[in-house]
C-alpha cells in the first residue's frame, strides 16, 4: 500500500513539475522543441516540393513500370526509420559519397534523413488524392491542349485541400520519427536533441518531468495541425461545395 502510495505521489510530483516546465518556459524545453520543429518543417517543405509532383506524375501519366514505383513507393512508406538512418549515415559519414559536407550529428543530416521518409509518403498519398480527380479533369485538359507541367500544377491546385491530408502524414511522420534522427543527429545536448530522441533519453534516465513536458508539447503540435487541417477542409466544403 505505502509503495503504490510512493509511486502516485512520485507520479503527481512529474506531472506537476511538467506542467512547470511549460510555464516557466524552460530554455531546455525550448531549444529542443524549436530544433524539433525546424528539422520536421525544414523536411516536410521538402518532402512536399518533391513527393507531390511526383504524385501527380504517377496519377496522370502511363508508362512502363508505373505499377512497380507504386508498389516501390507504398513499400517504403512503412520502411523502418533505422534503415534509413543507416544509409544516411554511410553517405554523410567522413568516407561516404556526401562526407565533404561535414553534415552527419548536425540539422541538415537529420533533414535529409526525415526528407527521405517524408517523401514516399506524401508522394504515396497524393497519388491516390490525384488519380481519382484526374479521371474527371482528363478531358477538358487534354482538350486545352495544357503542357505537362500546366495541368500538373492546376491539377495539384484544385486537390489543394484534400492534399493536406497526405501533408499532415507527413508531418506525423516527421515530428513521431526517432530512429533515424538518433542515428544521424546523434541526439547532442544543444544541437540535435530533438522531442522524440529527447522523451526517449529523459525517459531512460528517470526524469520524468521533461520527458512528460515534450510529451505534451509533441501532442499539441499534433492536435493543433490536425484542427488547422479539419478547419481548411471545413472551409473549403462551405465555398466550393
């Protein structure tokens, strides 16, 4: 009875001082966070500025071998994050083909790494977004007699908010990622300590405190991204119908 006493107390006391964290707006707690959302922002930015032509490309354009980068693309939006984190650090380590740049346990690693998880994905989910309205705009853009490039772009503009949904997957992905980063960032104090590598560090040292406050702060980014989303959508379906 005393220990489990002993382990609610112990328990209220982390939550409590958590919530101070927050608060007092820890420096700690701060540049974590803000090196946690650089690198997923930086990422995603990235991530979409390729993956959705790429999708685009895959949903209105035939051509041989189609179905197996598709298959290709679905495979690797599940691929384990380690793996990733490996080739990243083969290619940016002192002997690998990108070892000039200096990048691995620095930001820009840790970007590439999560560019190359978020890509698959939002290319994976644009795909299926694009192909379905592409099957209704087909005729009037062919029959404009549009570039490639023109009726990518329109068609990417006119699915602008369904494709928020494959771009806040990737945003889960990036901010949920831990392998990876851990791997390539190193996960150094005041550099490349990022929430998820942070709440897995604290969590095995016993500091219960940051590790619940990054927790907290990690769901609400999460939450709110997906309120902002659900409210595009909203509006969105009240203007065009």
């Amino acid at each position: 009875m005393l220990n489990h006493l002993d382990r609610m107390n112990k328990m209220q006391n982390s939550i409590h001082d958590a919530l101070s964290l927050l608060t007092e707006f820890d420096s700690n707690l701060i540049g974590i966070v803000a090196t946690s959302l650089k690198v997923s922002l930086s990422a995603l930015f990235l991530g979409s500025m390729l993956g959705l032509p790429i999708g685009a490309f895959l949903a209105t354009e035939e051509f041989t071998g189609k179905r197996a980068i598709i298959v290709i693309l679905n495979t690797l939006m599940g691929v384990p994050t380690v793996i990733v984190g490996v080739l990243v650090y083969l290619l940016l380590s002192h002997n690998g083909p990108l070892g000039t740049f200096g990048w691995l346990f620095t930001v820009n690693g840790m970007i590439i790494a999560q560019f190359l998880l978020t890509t698959p994905l939002i290319a994976a989910l644009s795909r299926q977004v694009l192909e379905d309205a592409w099957q209704t705009h087909r005729e009037p853009f062919m029959a404009l007699r549009l570039t490639r490039f023109y009726y990518i772009k329109w068609l990417i503009w006119d699915c602008r908010f369904s494709l928020t949904i494959a771009i806040l997957a990737g945003l889960a992905r990036a901010l949920s990622e831990v392998g990876a980063v851990m791997i390539v960032g190193g996960n150094i104090d005041h550099s490349t300590r990022t929430m998820t590598t942070a709440i897995a560090l604290e969590t095995s040292k016993g500091d219960l405190p940051l590790a619940l406050a990054l927790g907290i702060v990690l769901l609400s980014i999460v939450l709110i991204a997906n309120l902002l989303t659900y409210a595009i959508r909203l509006v969105a379906e009240r203007r065009y119908g």
